[in-house]
C-alpha cells in the first residue's frame, strides 16, 4: 500500500527508531511457541489474529482488550506492521467523523494502554509502528501460504495450499470494529487478497480434475458475486468436463442476464470465447476426464451457513436415514407450502447424513425454473453420467435406464436427494435399489402414494426463531423494533421471506428498514418487496399454483375479497357458488400445498404473501364478490336477531335468500354470541370492502346490523371506524336516509359525553328534517337530548325529549323507542339529583321496553343506582339481580363488570367494605387488558366512595380529582360537574372540615 512520503516504512536498522534494529527475524514464518523471547521488552509469543474477529493472545490465554478504539488503533497498526503511520492518519482510522479536541492526546493515550498490555508500540508524536514479529499475525501466514502456494507446480499440492491458507480465515475482516467507508478503506486490499487466493484455489482444483468437489461449492460462489469471471469460468468448465455441456450454456445464459440486469455489464472477453468453445465442443476444454469418471460423485449443493427452527426435524431424519438392516432404500419425505424451506431442511440432513453413504451423493431438482417437471428419462441420463457411466453407454428409453439405475445401485452406499418433486412416479423412477442407500425427498404437495416413505411436513417457523433468523442474515444489531416486527409479521415464518429480507438489509444501511417494513404493509407493493437477486417470493407461489387444480385456484384468487387473513369454511360456497361440502374439499386442497392454513376445524388462514399473490391473478369478481356479500349479510342477521339485544335496528335490507350455508346457518343458532366473536373482522371488513365496489347499501345494513354487537360488547374503536367509513360514503353519495340512519348509531358510538358526537347529533337532527320522515326525527332527537345533557344542558335535553315523545304519541312515531325517550327523561331527572321523578321515569321505560333485553339491563341498572343513592338498598338490590340475569346469557364481559361496580357501589353504601372491594376486583378481572374508559370511569368512581367508607378522605379526594381530570380530557362535562356536585352536596361526603373545593 503506498505511504505519504512522511512514512518512514522502510528505515535503515541503525534507526534508533527502526522496528528491526536489535533483533533478527527467524528464516522461516513464525508459528505460536516455536520463538522464545530474543530481547528484554519484547514479547515474541504474542499472536495477532485478524482474519475474522480480531483477538490477540501472549502464548497463554486470550489478551482482553476493552474498548472499540484500542483494538480499533492496534487492528490498523497490525495491517502495516512495523510501519511507522502517521498521527493523522490514525486519528482519521479511530474518529473518522467526529475526533475529541484533543485527538493526539487521546491517541497517546490508547497506546500507552495497549504497551500496558504487554504489546510493543514504537514510535511517538511522529507517528507509531507496532512491532511484530513475521509470522505473529494470522495475515502474515496467510500471505506465506499463499506464497508457497502459487510457486508449487502440482495443481494438486498447490490447491491443498491455498486452501490451508484460506482456512486461516474465520470470518468477515474485522466485521466488530469498523463499518461503511472506514472498513472499506481499513481492509480492501486484504480482502481482495483472500478473492485472489479464493480463485487462485478453484483454478488449482480445476486443473487437478476435482470437478465434483467443485460444482457442489461454486454455484453458491457465483450467486453471491457473478462478476468472479475466474469462478464462473471454472464452473462452466468443471460442467462441460463432466459432460453437463447444456447446463454449462444454461449457466452462461443466466449469469449473462444478472450481469446484465444487476450490473450493466457484458461477460468479459475470456468468458464469451470459452462460451463459444462449448458451443462447438472444442477438444481442448475436454482435460482429464479420468478423475471425474472414477470420482465418488459428491453433488450436494452447499448447506446454507444460517440455519434455525428445524434442528429436531434433521435429528430425526439423520437417525431414520441410518438405521441399518433395511430390505430397501430408506425414502425420507419433506413437504410443505413455497418458501417453508423444505429444500434447505432436506440439504441439511443430506450434509449431516452424507458419511453414512461412502459411495456418494447425488442431487436431482425434478423442475426446471419455469416449475415444468423435468422427465424422469433425462434425470436418470444425469444420475447414471455422475455414477460414472460414459455418456456413449446410457441406454434410450425410460425403462432400460431405470434398469441400468438399479443395477449399478444394487450394492452402493448411496445418498439420493430429489428436490421438488411433483409427483410419487417420478420419484419411484429415480429409487436407488439397493438396501444400503436411502433417499431424501421434497415436495409440495403430500404424496400418500409413497407408503413406504417417512413423511413429514415442514411448517413456518414460530415468531421467535423468525426474528432470529432474520437477525442472523443482517448480521449487525438493529434497534427499529417496530420496523422487525412488522417485517416478521408479513415474513409469515417463511424462511425464503427472511432470507430474502435478509439479504437485502445485510446490503444497506438501517434507513431501509423502515421504508421496506412500509412497502409490506400495502397490499400491492408487499410481493415487489419481496426479491433479492434471483430469489422471490412470487415465483415460488408460481411454481406451487401450477399444482392446483382449477377450482381450489379459483378460490385461492377469491379469498382476497374476503379482506382478512382468517376466515371460516363457509366462505367458500358463497366465492365458488357451490355447495359447504365442495368449498371445505378445495379448502382442504389448498392446505395440502401450503397456501392455506388450517387453524381449527372450520377455520383456515392466509398469510399476507399469499394474500396479496391471489388478489394479483383475481379477475372478474363482481359476482363471487355478490353472493359473498349476501351470505356475510345473511349469517349476520340471523346471529343479530337472535342475539337478544333488543335495540331497534332498522331493516333496511331485506334478509339476503338462502345460497347453500345449510351447515353454517345451524351452526348459530344458539351460538349467536360466540359466532359474531369470532366473526366480527370478517364482518367488518366485508362491509369495507362493499364501500370499495360502492355497494353502499350492503355496507349500511352490514355496518348497522353489526353496531348493536358492537355495543353489547364495547368493541368501541372498530364500531366507530366503520360507521365513519359508512358515513363518508353516503354523505359522497348523497344517500340521505341512510345516511341519517348511520349517524344514529355513530352518536353513541363516538359517546354522547365526546364533543365530536355534539357536531353529529345536531346534523343527523337537520338531516332527519330533511327527509320529512317522523321515524328518524325521533331517533335523532333522542341523540341531541343525550348530547344536551352532556353538556350540562338540561333544558334542551329535556325539549328534545318532549319533542320526541309528542312525535311518538300524536304523529305517528315510532313506539318501539317510547321506552329510550323514557329512559332519556329519567337520566335529565337523576342529573338534576330529583331522584323520585327519576325512578318514576325508569319504571316507566322497564315496562315499555321488551324483557330480557339490554334496553332493559339499561334501565335496571340505571333505576338502581338512582335508588341506592336514595337509599332504597333493597329495591335496588332487586333491580340490580335482574340487570345479572338479563346480560347472563348475553356473555358480555362489559356489561358484567357495570353490574359488578353497581353492586359494589350497593355495598358500600350498605357498609359492606370487604363485599365492595371483592365486587370491583371481579370487575376488574373480566378483563385480558384495560377495560374499557366506560368501566375505568366506573371504577374510579366506586374506589374512591370505596377509600371514603374506610375512612380515608384524602385518598379518596385524590381519586376523585384524578377522576375530574379524565372526565374532562374526554370532553365529558357532566360527569365532572357531577362529581363536584356530589362532593359538594351529598352529606355522605361532608365533612367537618372545610375542604377547597375539587
């Protein structure tokens, strides 16, 4: 490497600063422990290891250097040993972007450190040289092997050197202390001679005639770089000399393409003429055949350095694959979806098996790239070439070279693996016949019709060992969990996904990672982000589909209307327009490839890959996506109908006719709870998807009918993200009535107490007017007096309510909602703490509501509260056990635990401390998370009465002004004026003391 001329890299040995003066080097390189100290302050026994991860050792044990920057300095120093560098050019190598102010006095500092540790560093302000004996560094070794090498005539021997030299080398160059231009710049040049040896040795194993050796190890070569022309040449020629000319042109042509694609560049001059001496066969290419023909053929592909999730599988396999005293070759099958990695799992327990089969392996793909099954007659041609057989004595037809297979298997040790089989025909074709060999197979598809096989399915890898995969192939730490997290999430477990991922992130910088984790989250660009070179997702799905059968393709392409990745069984009728029984059958097609999953019986699911492959090939949707639609419609309406509610949801549709769901319709009933449970994502987003094809009224009546599920169970954020979608399609629309109909749900979905349901209430209430219809003017002005009294506004809620009730009673309403407007008037009645009148009204609306309903829950619950606070513990009691039996059935976690806090609030009134803490602690616990804020607030409430029954004012005030605090970041000013109100007011708080007010 040139020097400034400042760098005295060769001085004379009288130098007083000469890094030779006072010692003479041994003749021959030094090897650890054969040089004894020569001088006082040297230490000739330390040994410098740079070849991968730097470490230094002194001839005992391992030499602890703590920081980056020291081992940083010593590493730069060691790559030029016994040169003199410069200050500045080892400040640029330590700080390469932000040095300290006083970089030189740092610098001394390192040094002194590192010749505390035993390492002799010459040199001063001038610069520094570590001093190292030849043969003390492992590049130093590498460069005399190296060396000798290439002087030594025998390509045998000279292979055997240059791969002793290589082996020194244990990973990447320093890959833990510098990055980005500082490494480039640092080991370039070493790295560059470690490419030269590389491809010095395999022009050595060329000419030695180690053609087998070669092909299994130089197609990996050529993938991760195709610009080594050495390499590729060696291929090609290794191919041509076992007789493999067409795969020889084959690998020019596809490497003639990445050049060209990836790079911009033409093969070079050498390469096209070896090309064309393929073409015509040229003689000279022939070499020495004999080491080939009389070669054990070894033709594995190279096992994949970065291997996780499938160690007890190969255990498996490598013991069933050994087992001796068989009658017959062992067949171990492998299958399961694209990119699982079946073929990198059956590479694996080849390399582990591969010394159990003296005589050899053989590797067989049974398709060409194009996924076309390659025919077993020229696959059994290929195996009997690579057993030895001259290409002029394989016989013609299929079944005198199957015969000709088996004869020359029948006493062999012999490794088969058969990698992507399409069908169990094939494979029996190319079976070894003697009992010795075994065969390892890998498929799609299952095939039964291997009975004598070991088969076993390989299935995504598990989260944990995704992202330790996926790590693994960056190979550097990264801190964007989020961005992982989603990459892991769309990866799907597929190995072929990560792998993918991974390599393309080992090659850039961390500001990929977002912008790749963004383009897997969109439907459309999630495939495109999925290629690496040759590598890529969509193709593997390509080769898997030419498998299926047209009516399982069919619903494949289809399932992307359904707009999730899980989904029950009956959809398939709907999207085939046929019966549950065929649907489940194609269902069951797609899972045997590895396209679909199955989650439970009657459950399947589609990773995001293979969603966004199928709506890619999907065409002509609108009537599958119909009859989708229809059924979605229908299921819901008989699950909402059933699920006793008692909410006044409109018809605005029509129920959908019957279209073949038999099964699924009985299934329901009496299920209704647990279906929608498990429904609803797939409810809601057919009801998305219906806006997207401007099916508005199918959206409105899905979006209604799935509102009162919604409410029962506080699902609040998906309830008020479809209304809204709803909403904004019909305004565009201009659909009023409907329009009107969904702002009634969405008011109490956003919350009469959130000021964003005030802005909608009072529209919904101008656009009921408009449409001239009495039915929803009622409905809206029950939201307005809701959204009155929130804001404190009793007069207005209290016109809205009359005005409601004189449109029910003297126009004609709609009496099926007489109960809520009572129910309205008896919440304006309890707000203005006239507690008699209250109870009066919620009497009322119990007895005009329909039994057993949650309207009714509602009033119950309401009528108590308002009698314990009277102090009419027993009424409310009784009013409270019948809110219990109503929602018992109802299975709702949510209006449980409002029972629950009801009761507590009974008890403690009654001064039962320890009956209300249990009550609220149940409350609490019926929830897998944070309740929801309906039930905090509740619970807030109630532990704060709760800390006052005990006595404990202050802790009680604190809850109560954390609780103001909540009440009115959400807009609620209601509930905070009540809770002054009570604090103020009520003598169950009061207090001898005078207190600020909350």
């Amino acid at each position: 490497m040139p020097q400034p001329a400042t760098s005295p890299s060769r001085r004379s040995t009288s130098s007083p600063r000469s890094p030779d003066a006072g010692f003479r080097e041994p003749s021959r390189p030094f090897w650890p422990g054969r040089l004894s100290a020569v001088r006082t302050g040297y230490h000739p026994q330390m040994e410098f290891r740079l070849l991968g991860a730097f470490e230094v050792h002194d001839g005992v044990a391992e030499v602890k250097l703590v920081r980056r920057q020291e081992r940083l300095l010593l590493a730069g120093l060691l790559l030029r040993a016994n040169e003199v560098q410069p200050p500045e050019q080892l400040i640029d190598l330590v700080w390469p972007d932000d040095p300290p102010e006083d970089a030189r006095g740092a610098l001394q500092v390192y040094v002194s450190r590192l010749r505390k540790a035993g390492i002799t560093i010459d040199g001063g302000r001038d610069g520094y040289a570590v001093r190292a004996l030849t043969g003390s560094t492992d590049l130093d070794r590498f460069r005399a092997l190296v060396a000798e090498g290439r002087a030594l005539a025998d390509p045998a021997e000279q292979g055997s050197r240059l791969r002793e030299a290589l082996d020194l080398w244990r990973g990447e160059l320093l890959p833990e202390l510098a990055a980005g231009p500082t490494r480039d710049r640092l080991c370039a040049s070493v790295e560059e001679e470690r490419r030269s040896a590389s491809d010095g040795r395999v022009v050595a194993d060329l000419a030695a005639g180690l053609y087998v050796e070669l092909l299994a190890e130089l197609p990996a070569l050529v993938e991760q770089d195709p610009t080594r022309e050495a390499v590729l040449a060696a291929w090609m020629t290794a191919l041509h000399r076992v007789g493999r000319r067409q795969d020889a042109l084959d690998v020019y042509a596809d490497v003639t393409a990445v050049l060209s694609d990836r790079f911009g560049l033409e093969p070079a001059s050498a390469l096209r003429r070896l090309y064309a001496a393929i073409l015509r066969n040229d003689p000279e290419l022939i070499g020495d055949r004999t080491a080939s023909d009389d070669t054990v053929p070894r033709e594995l592909p190279v096992d994949i350095s970065v291997f996780a999730g499938r160690e007890e599988l190969v255990d498996q396999a490598v013991e069933a694959l050994s087992q001796p005293g068989r009658d017959r070759a062992a067949v171990y099958h492998l299958w399961g979806g694209a990119g699982v990695g079946k073929s990198a799992t059956g590479v694996r327990i080849a390399h582990r098996s591969a010394a159990a089969f003296p005589d050899g392996q053989l590797f067989a793909r049974l398709q060409d790239v194009d996924g076309e099954a390659v025919p077993a007659r020229v696959l059994l041609g290929r195996m009997l070439r690579s057993l030895g057989l001259p290409s002029g004595e394989i016989p013609e037809g299929l079944a005198e070279r199957r015969d000709a297979l088996c004869e020359r298997t029948a006493d062999l040790a012999l490794l088969v693996v058969l990698d992507d089989a399409l069908d169990a025909e094939t494979v029996e074709q190319l079976l070894p016949s003697g009992s010795r060999s075994a065969v390892i197979v890998t498929s799609r598809a299952p095939l039964p019709e291997l009975p004598e096989a070991v088969h076993r399915r390989v299935m995504p890898l598990e989260p944990n060992l995704s992202r330790d995969l996926l790590l693994r192939l960056i190979g550097r730490p990264v801190r964007d969990e989020d961005s992982i997290k989603v990459v892991i999430e769309h990866s799907a477990g597929l190995p072929l996904a990560l792998r993918i991922v991974g390599s393309r992130l080992a090659l850039s910088g961390d500001e990929l990672l977002p912008e790749l984790a963004g383009s897997l989250s969109i439907e459309d660009q999630r495939l495109d982000s999925m290629v690496a070179g040759d590598l890529a997702v969509r193709s593997s799905l390509d080769r898997t589909l030419v498998l299926v059968d047209t009516e399982a393709r069919q619903l494949l392409e289809r399932l992307s209307l359904v707009g999730v990745t899980e989904f029950p069984a009956w959809v398939a009728a709907p999207l085939l327009d046929t019966d549950e029984s065929t649907g489940e059958s194609a269902f069951a097609r797609l899972v045997d490839l590895g396209l679909v999953e199955l989650v439970n019986q009657g459950r399947f699911k589609m990773h995001a890959l293979v969603r966004s492959y199928a709506a890619e090939r999907l065409q002509a949707s609108e009537q599958p996506l119909d009859r989708f639609l229809q059924a979605s419609l229908r299921l819901l309406m008989i699950a909402d109908d059933g699920l006793g509610h008692g909410f006044a949801t409109p018809r605005i549709m029509e129920m959908p006719t019957a279209i073949g769901l038999n099964r699924a319709e009985r299934g329901l009933i009496g299920n209704e709870r647990q279906w929608l449970g498990e429904s609803w994502p797939l409810l809601q987003a057919a009801a998305m998807t219906a806006i997207a094809a401007g099916r508005l009224q199918l959206a409105a009546a899905l979006g209604l009918r799935l509102n009162s599920f919604y409410t029962v169970t506080d699902l609040r954020e998906p309830r008020i993200d479809l209304l809204q979608a709803v909403r904004s399609a019909l305004r565009e629309a201009g659909e009023l009535e409907l329009l009107v109909r969904t702002e009634i749900c969405l008011v109490p979905a956003l919350g009469s107490p959130d000021p964003r349901s005030w802005a909608v209430a009072d529209e919904s209430w101008e656009n009921a007017q408009r449409t001239g219809s009495v039915e929803l003017k009622v409905r809206t002005l029950i939201n307005v007096a809701n959204t009155a009294r929130r804001q404190v506004d009793f007069d207005r809620d209290r016109e809205a309510d009359e005005l409601a009730l004189e449109l029910i009673e003297q126009h004609g309403g709609p009496t099926d909602v007489r109960h809520i407007v009572f129910r309205n008037l008896g919440q304006n009645c309890a707000a203005r703490r006239d507690h008699p009148a209250a109870v009066e009204w919620f009497q009322k609306a119990i007895a005009a509501c329909p039994p057993g309903t949650v309207q009714e829950f509602y009033g119950q619950n309401q009528v108590g509260e308002v009698l314990v606070l009277d102090g009419r513990f027993a009424e409310a009691e009784q009013a409270l056990r019948r809110s219990r039996e109503i929602c018992a059935p109802m299975q709702s976690a949510y209006l449980d635990a409002q029972v629950d806090c009801l009761t507590s609030f009974l008890e403690i009134r009654r001064g039962n401390v320890a009956e209300a803490q249990r009550l609220l602690d149940q409350a609490r616990s019926r929830f897998d998370q944070e309740p929801g804020r309906d039930i905090a607030m509740y619970l807030k409430e109630f532990e704060s009465q709760l800390a006052m029954a005990r006595g404990d004012r202050a802790t009680s005030r604190r809850i109560r002004r954390e609780l103001i605090d909540l009440l009115e970041e959400r807009g609620d000013l209601l509930g905070a004026w009540q809770v002054r109100h009570d604090f103020e007011h009520d003598p169950w708080w009061s207090s001898d003391t005078p207190e600020e007010p909350l």
